[in-house]
C-alpha cells in the first residue's frame, strides 16, 4: 500500500487512524483529485499498449506447443537435473569438508601445543 501511495494510485490510512471522517476524506480525494485519474490513465495506457491482442497471443503460443510437440526445449532446465546437481551437494560437501579438516589441523596444532608446553615446565621443574 505504502507503494501504491508513492506511486500516486491511491491512499492509505492506517488502522489506528481508520475513522468515519478519515476515510470520507480519503475517499473525496481520490474521486475528486485529478492528479489520481491522470495516474490512472497512465497506467492504463501502458498495460493496454501490447503488440498483440491477449487472444492473439495465446492462439499463437498454443499453436507453437502443437506444432513443436509440447515445446519441450522450452522446459525448465531445473526438471530434468539430478537432485544433488540441483542442490549443489557437491559444492557443500567441499566447503563442509575443508572446515573440518581445517578444524581437526586446528585442534591438533592445539594439542602438540600443549604437550610441547607441559614437556618444557617438567623440565625445568627436575
């Protein structure tokens, strides 16, 4: 709604405001503001301004599927793919890969850390 007023199609009055007076105002503005007809119109001519009839169109797309036998170069590409292709299994299997092993080289370099550290303080404690 809130583009529709940017727009200059129409108003909007919120629910907390929503009132007898509100709405008769509203209401009187839009019929009688010119500014919302002409808007109006404009987008009338531009939905009306096509190159063909809606009818027309639609004879020639149902004649199109018949005569390619279903138009089926017009499918989706997403119909015929293999669900881990359509997923991109392959792609998360890598990244959650590599953030494990990243992980694992992490908690080890970690671990000889600590071990390396506690070798040393029993040295110096003999």
């Amino acid at each position: 709604m809130a583009a529709i007023e940017k727009q200059g199609w129409g108003r909007v009055i919120n629910w907390k405001d929503l009132s007898e007076k509100h709405l008769r105002e509203a209401l009187l503005d839009v019929i009688n503001n010119p500014r919302y007809r002409d808007v109006a119109q404009r987008q009338q001519r531009i939905s009306r301004d096509q190159q063909f009839s809606p009818q027309d169109t639609v004879n020639y797309w149902v004649d199109y599927v018949i005569r390619h036998n279903g138009a089926r170069h017009l499918d989706c590409p997403i119909k015929w793919m293999p669900w881990y292709k359509l997923y991109n299994v392959d792609v998360w299997s890598v990244l959650f890969l590599s953030q494990i092993l990243t992980l694992g080289l992490i908690f080890k370099l970690l671990i000889c850390t600590y071990k390396c550290c506690r070798r040393r303080e029993k040295k110096k404690t003999d």
